[in-house]
C-alpha cells in the first residue's frame, strides 16, 4: 500500500457521496495513477466503516469479474491502460438498504444502473481465513438461490480510472434482489444449470452457473481469501454471497421488464419504474 489514510479516506467519501447525492464523480486514476489493489480495499474497508457509521448494517459480499464475459465487459470500463487478468477477482460489500423488497426497482435513486443475473450462497456456517476451499464453502452453505444484482459505479460514464478506483467505489454494489426457490448447495447443478435473461421479451444473455470460475464454490472460497488478506474481515452465518454475473451486465432504462430463468429454480422478476 502506497496511499496515506488521509488521501484513502477523502477518497472513500467522494465515492459514498456520490451514491449517497445521486450524481456521478471523476475517476480517481486521473489525479492518483500511483494507487494499487491494496490501497484500494484500504479505501474500501473506509467506505465500510463510514456507512455503518451511518448506521447501515453489512449483510453479506459480492463479486466482480468472475466470468470469462464479464471480465472482457470490464475491461472496456477501464479508461486506464490494457486490463488484464488477476489471479483472485475483486470483491465488495453488500449491505442492509441494498436488498430490493418486491419487483420494482425505482431508477431515480441510482445513477447509471445495469443489471446481473446471479447465484447467490447463503451462508449457514461462518467462513473465514486465507485457506477457504470449495468444498469448505459448498459445506458452510445453508442453501442457494437466484439473485438479480444491480450494480452503478459513481465515475462518471461508468468508466474507472483502474482497478483500484474500482474497488474503492465497493465495485459498484448498488441494489440486489434475491428469488424465493431456495435449494441446499448440493442439489443444485452448478455448473451445468443453464441460466437465460431476457429484457421486454427479448434475450440478452444466456450462459451456465459454470461460467463463473467454473463452479460458483471457488468464486465464494476466493472471496473469503481476498476479504480476510486485504480487510481482516470473514464472512459470518447468514451472510449473503452474490458470486458474479454469469453474462455480461445489461443498461437498466425506465420501463424495463427483465425477466431471467434459472433452470430447474425458476424464474426472476423485475419491473424498473
């Protein structure tokens, strides 16, 4: 880590204001090229701390780029330089107000919002230190579940900086909802399952819960390394885990009615208004 606490947590206020005012920043690469991954979840752990400061409760973790898709999206919203890969993909916090009630998500809180289909764990043990394994998570897990992410990064056009502008912005977690078939880890096929969304009736995405790290588990197992070496932080009982969009996201506009279908769990809603 290269960046002093004082430029880490202005930087760190800049983002949640931007969340909080509804209005979009400028990229911190552009005055700070200098920042790394570290600096990043430095800066992310401040913006965790002044949220619950706020009195918002951490209700679980998120992911990002965990698919072959969704890393080449990514790629295309870095300004800064040639994206390449990491060997762990970069994490966020999810929390309490996040967690969308119902089928409608209301436009005017976010500020260029798009949307992900998702599986999501939840957890029924805790896990916690650098040695997670798959097997580790697919034991912990109380049951899985569909998930809609909707994520919205404060930079301005969607474009950061870099990686850790990124991370510092809690990878753009914004609103997530969650679907009501639940089944326990192992009956689920997770990596065949064959998951289909469509926006007012036409497909934008069709993959398997298999494009994700190649079994949803591992994405879960790097999650708990990265949080525990970059945050000191586990993951508790309970915490809900939105392991990474299984297609590339899609623009979220007023009046969508995006469906998508998760084979043999049914299907999920969602009406943006």
């Amino acid at each position: 880590m290269s960046a002093s606490y004082e430029l880490l947590n202005e930087l760190a206020e800049r983002s949640l204001r931007g969340e909080r005012e509804i209005r979009s920043i400028a990229p911190f690469y552009t005055d700070y090229p200098e920042l790394d991954v570290h600096d990043g979840y430095a800066g992310q752990k401040l913006r965790l701390q002044k949220m619950e400061a706020e009195g918002h409760k951490r209700v679980g973790a998120k992911l990002g780029g965990t698919s072959l898709a969704k890393s080449r999206q990514i790629q295309t919203d870095l300004s800064a330089g040639t994206w390449t890969p990491r060997k762990a993909p970069t994490c966020g916090i999810l929390m309490d107000y996040m967690q969308i009630e119902g089928e409608e998500l209301v436009l005017d809180e976010l500020i260029h919002p798009k949307l992900e289909a998702e599986l999501a764990f939840v957890l029924g043990k805790e896990l916690y230190g650098p040695f997670v394994t798959a097997p580790d998570v697919m034991m912990a897990t109380a049951y899985v579940v569909p998930a809609f992410e909707i994520i919205d990064s404060r930079f301005h056009n969607f474009k950061m900086g870099g990686k850790a502008d990124a991370i510092i912005d809690n990878i753009s977690a914004a609103r997530f909802k969650l679907g009501n078939v639940f089944r326990e880890p192992l009956e689920v096929d997770m990596i065949g399952m064959g998951v289909r969304t469509s926006f007012n009736g036409q497909i934008t995405g069709h993959s398997a819960a298999g494009a994700v790290m190649g079994h949803p588990a591992r994405a879960v197992a790097s999650l708990a390394k990265t949080l525990y070496e970059e945050m000191g932080l586990g993951l508790p009982a309970g915490s809900i885990i939105l392991t990474g969009a299984i297609c590339a996201s899609h623009v979220l506009t007023r009046g969508d009615e995006v469906v998508s279908d998760f084979e043999g769990m049914g299907s999920l809603r969602l009406r943006v208004v």
